[in-house]
C-alpha cells in the first residue's frame, strides 16, 4: 500500500509525477498549504511538517529526491533510474538533485509573493535576486540540452528518467517568477515533457485551491 502526502504545486507534486509514470496504485492525501502540516498529527508523518511525505510497505519515506530514488529503486523495470554502474548514473544524480537548488529559490519567491500576508514583509531585493538566480539554474539546463549529442531530447542521454521529472517540476514552479525567454532548448524540453499525460495528471484538479493563483508573479520594482 502506498499513500502520498501532498499539497498542490509544490515539491511533491514530483512524488505525484513520478507515481503516475510507474503506474503504481496508490492512494493521496491532499493537505492544505498552511499550519495544519505542522500538526501533531501529521508531524509524526513528517517531523519538519513539510511536503512529500511517502508511506509505502509499513516504512515513511519523506524528502522528495530521496522518495524518486527510493521509488526508481524498488521499481526498476520501469526505467526512471539509472542504477550504479550504468553509464548515465553520475548525470542522473546531479540533475535529479539540481531540482533542490532550483526550488529553494522558487521557494523563497514563493514565500515573497505568496505566502507573506503582510506588503511590509516583502522585499523587492530578494524578488529581483532571486529571479536572477532561477535564471542562471535555466542556463545550466540549456547548456546541458545544447550540448552536441545526438538525440538529446532529454537531460540524460539515455531518454527520460527521474531527473526530468525533478527538474521539469523545480522549473513549472520556477516558471511563475522567471520566463524561459532566452532559454529555447530548455522550453523545448519543457513543453515536451509537459505535454506527458502523467504530468497532466499531476495537475491540481479544476476548481481545487492552488498554491499559485497567478500564471506569473513580477519582482516588485
């Protein structure tokens, strides 16, 4: 039995993804984005009260790189990983974890336009560094996708895996605070495996509450 703790737009929607392209049944608890995660109930869940956490076969798994590597491991016939000694393993771990350093900057974007109740809190600074940060993670994708391989569709040369649902889902969030303009492979890339019926599926339903109510949020000047 496998149940996904989640909230809407957030990191675990990765989780929710990678469910999906493993076709696995599994049931999912949508939480509010708000302090009830920090409820005692939920913090036995999760200790640090936070998205994704993964109940499967009696264990908690929680840390959403760790839970795409956990699930790619268990599942291996399902080709998301790339186990030790294949060729793209290196690649495949630094991009599945290069989703971290882009969301912790999507996050605190998130935090300035999102979650601050208060115009005082916010700060046109962070807004604007931030951003320039989301930017030079999109120019890291692109130089990777530039690159003169053959058949590079994908950020492993080997096709779709894991990493691309990592970073393809740091980037739908990061896309709400810095286009892709300046970046045609990485939105190539972007529109391509968002067009993934499992992505779509990943989706909040129609007439679910977001996290983002707004396609794109401008850094205050």
């Amino acid at each position: 039995m496998i149940t996904l703790h989640h909230c809407h737009e957030t990191r675990s929607m990765r989780v929710l993804w990678c469910l999906h392209e493993l076709d696995m049944d599994f049931s999912l608890r949508v939480h509010a984005f708000d302090k009830s995660l920090r409820a005692d109930e939920y913090l036995t869940i999760n200790p640090v009260g936070r998205v994704p956490a993964l109940e499967i076969d009696g264990d908690v798994i929680w840390e959403s790189g760790a839970i795409l590597e956990v699930l790619c491991e268990r599942f291996p016939e399902r080709g998301l990983g790339r186990p030790p000694g294949d060729i793209d393993r290196p690649e495949y771990l630094i991009w599945l974890h290069f989703a971290e350093t882009i969301s912790q900057h999507a996050a605190a974007l998130t935090q300035q336009h999102v979650v601050l109740y208060d115009d005082a809190m916010r700060s046109p600074i962070i807004m604007k560094l931030e951003a320039a940060r989301l930017k030079k993670c999109y120019a890291a994708i692109e130089g990777r996708l530039s690159s003169p391989v053959e058949n590079r569709d994908y950020l492993l040369t080997s096709g779709f895996s894991a990493a691309d649902i990592a970073v393809g889902q740091a980037v739908y969030m990061a896309r709400h605070f810095a286009t892709l303009d300046g970046f045609p492979e990485t939105q190539r890339w972007f529109e391509r495996i968002t067009e993934r019926d499992t992505f779509i599926d990943a989706l909040p339903p129609a007439g679910s509450e977001r996290l983002y109510t707004q396609d794109f949020y401008p850094a205050w000047e």
